[in-house]
C-alpha cells in the first residue's frame, strides 16, 4: 500500500512540474482544465486501475480490519437452486 502511495505521489509531482503556470488573468479552474487531468489521468492508469486497486485493497487489508473489529463471523451458506421435484431441473432462485 506504501509502495502505490509513493509511487502515486511522486506521479502527481511530475506532472505537477510539468505543467504550464496559470495565465494571471486566470484565477480558477474551469472543465477544460478539468477534463485534461481526467484525459491524462485515464492515459497513464486505464481505465479499470483505480476499481482493481481499491479490490485489492479490499482483499488485502478490510476484510482482515473487519474480522478484527468484529470478532467471529459465520458464515450462512443459503441454496441458491431449487429443485422442482416434479420435472428434477434447477430453477433459479
């Protein structure tokens, strides 16, 4: 987790360096500035990277911060067919 906060750090300081300055007739940014940190944004980690590290994330540390926080979980394990008795095929619950 260290490791994609430094990484993502020092990303963000790149490009901060790399950027034009602002016009002084410019004060605020509008959505053009905008839209170019999403474009660039999207460029440099695709499209489904933040979705994927945010699962790991998961995986990785809030499921064990959850367990700890509660104690035991059990776990109810529910049929997710039924089986029709008169023709013996699955239906979807």
């Amino acid at each position: 987790m260290t490791q994609y906060i430094d990484t993502t750090s020092k990303r963000m300081k790149e490009h901060t360096q790399q950027r034009k300055p602002l016009e002084s007739t410019q004060t605020e940014i509008d959505q053009d500035d905008a839209w170019t940190v999403i474009k660039a944004y999207f460029k440099q980690h695709g499209l489904v990277s933040q979705q994927i590290s945010s699962f790991n994330r998961f995986v990785n540390i809030s499921i064990q911060d959850i367990i700890s926080e509660n104690g035991e979980i059990q776990i109810e394990v529910q049929p997710q067919y039924l089986v029709s008795k008169s023709t013996n095929s699955q239906t979807h619950r």
